[in-house]
C-alpha cells in the first residue's frame, strides 16, 4: 500500500513535541540529583549542565510508539492503516522488542556512566552483552552470507561501533544529536520509499525525539546528551541502518547494502581517524582528545556554530550518495 505520508510526519511531530515538552521537566530533575556535567578539562562550558538530554530523546521516542500501539488496539486510524500496522507490529513483535529492550539497556548503561564513571572494561563488557541480546531478536546483518556466527558478529560489532562513534561525536553543542537528526530522516526516506512502513515511522520517530531535544543544545547549551544520550543516539542509528532492506526489489543492486556506511559516513570517518591517530601516538583509544574533525575545523578558524554547521552538512551531502 502507498503508506500515507501525514502518519510519518505525525510520527515525528509527535516524538518532537514529547521530547521538547519533557526536557525541561527531566533538566529539573538532574539539577536535582545532580546528574550534571561539570565543568573541567577540554570543557567548553563554565557552570554545570543537566545531563539530561537522554531521558527526553528516550521520552520522545516512547510517545509515538505508545500512541501507536493506542490507535491500533482501539481502531482509530482508518481501516486499511489500521490493518497495516496491525500486520507490521505482529511481524516485528521481536524485534521492536529487542530495539525497546536494547534502547533502555544503553541508555542505562550510559546513565550509569554519567553518575558513576564506569570503567572503560566494565562499559564495553555492559555494551557487548546488551547487542549480543538484541542480535538474538533476530534483527541481524547478513551481507548475503548464510552463516549464523557471522551474522552475529557483524552485527555486534557494527552495533558498538555506532555507539561509540556517536559517542566520540558528543564533543560540541549540538553535533551528535544533529547527525542524528540526519541521518534517521534519511533512513526514514529510504524506508519509506521502499515501502517498509513501520521502519519508516520508527526512524522519523527518533528523529523527531532528537529535534525536540536540539534547541536545547544549539547553539547554546541548557542541557547534555551526556554518555545515556549519545549510547541511545548510536544505537538507535545502529538498528536505523539494520531494519531496512536496502536491497530490493525497487533497488535490486547488492551495493546499496552499502548505503549506511553514506549515511553514517561523517561519525565513522571521526572515529577511524581519532582512534588511528591516538593508536600512532600510543594512547589508549577509549582517553578523549581534541584531535576530532569538530576540533580540527575550530582551530582551523571556524567558530564552534559554524564547524557544527558544516559537519552537518557534510553529513547531509554524505547521506544522500545513498539514494543513488
């Protein structure tokens, strides 16, 4: 069916209204509890700032989803809608689980990090498992080889790398939940496109829960991602990049598999390099710098806005390589 497009557009306005609505509740809350990031080295703020930009994106998120299943269960979207996603919910029960069940797991380990400081063994170890579970729901890369371990591999592997990526992109205001803006509307398209409908709405989902929180972050700070924000920022755009079929029968090439390595392109290039370099100089990778693209570009001369903007952009151009 041609999916109507108002439903993926309510999708993220819906998820852009409970994340702006709910930060401000949540920014109360961390002051509370002090869950604030304070300032110190390579910090570019001087009073401390709410973590609490992972709770309102997860807010976001879970608001459309709810709302979802709502209209479903009570019949009130139109008939054919309602079959639709009646079909896709019973088609995907396992695996929208392991996406909600691995959605809290990170963002829990993440929140866990932000008040405690895990260690960097104890937070790959908590990350490892958390992925290990989700790949077990069934939501797995293959790369057309039948191979079960393989799968399982290459899945973990690409969920920690996501994460992390996005975590080494939280290094300025705004940047990772932008790219994250980014590159779930252009999953978004893809899916819908190909007509995989409630892959559609769970990406234009995420990314409406990520521009309600960024107002709050750019160009000015009220509020942090912090570690809870960008772990769920990364793993909600590792399984972005896991559910659509980019090879299909509307794009029957084996190469458009490829397409999240585009979308994801500027994150994953940030972190290739940083960790090389930090490898070259005999650092552990997992200790943070200043050697980021963010950090190159603002000693190059931009200001912190407009090296932001432009990563942006590069971003954007990056990602839409994959709808060729």
């Amino acid at each position: 069916m041609n999916f109507p497009a108002a439903i993926y557009l309510a999708a993220f306005a819906v998820a852009l209204a409970a994340s702006a609505l709910a930060l401000p509740a949540w920014r109360r809350w961390c002051l509370k509890t002090n869950l604030v990031d304070d300032p110190g080295h390579r910090k570019i703020h001087h009073t401390p700032i709410p973590l609490a930009g992972g709770l309102a994106v997860f807010t976001g998120l879970a608001a459309p989803i709810l709302l979802g299943i709502l209209a479903v269960r009570f019949s009130v979207l139109s008939p054919e809608i309602n079959d639709a996603l009646n079909h896709g919910f019973a088609r995907r029960t396992l695996q929208l689980s392991g996406i909600l069940f691995g959605a809290v797991g990170m963002l829990s380990i993440g929140f866990a990090d932000d008040k405690w400081e895990l260690k960097p063994a104890m937070k790959f170890t908590a990350q490892l498992v958390v992925a290990f579970i989700v790949a077990a729901t069934g939501m797995r890369i293959t790369l057309f080889v039948p191979n079960v371990l393989f799968s399982y591999f290459i899945t973990i592997l690409w969920i920690l790398t996501v994460i992390n990526a996005f975590n080494f992109m939280d290094n300025m205001n705004g940047l990772c939940s932008g790219l994250g803006v980014i590159a779930a509307s252009q999953f978004g398209l893809i899916a819908a496109w190909n007509g995989q409908y409630l892959v559609a709405l769970l990406s234009f989902a995420i990314a409406g829960a990520l521009a309600g929180f960024l107002p709050y972050n750019f160009p000015k700070a009220s509020a942090f991602l912090g570690d809870a924000g960008s772990h769920l920022v990364g793993f909600l755009m590792a399984v972005s990049a896991i559910l659509p079929h980019f090879y299909s029968d509307k794009n029957p090439k084996t190469w458009a598999v490829l397409s999240p390595l585009f979308i994801l392109a500027v994150p994953l290039g940030d972190l290739v390099h940083v960790v090389l370099l930090r490898w070259r100089m005999g650092k552990p990778f997992y200790i943070g710098d200043t050697n980021h693209l963010s950090h190159r570009l603002v000693r190059g001369g931009l200001s912190q806005r407009n090296a932001v903007l432009l990563i942006w952009l590069i971003a954007l151009l990056a990602g839409l390589l994959a709808f060729l």
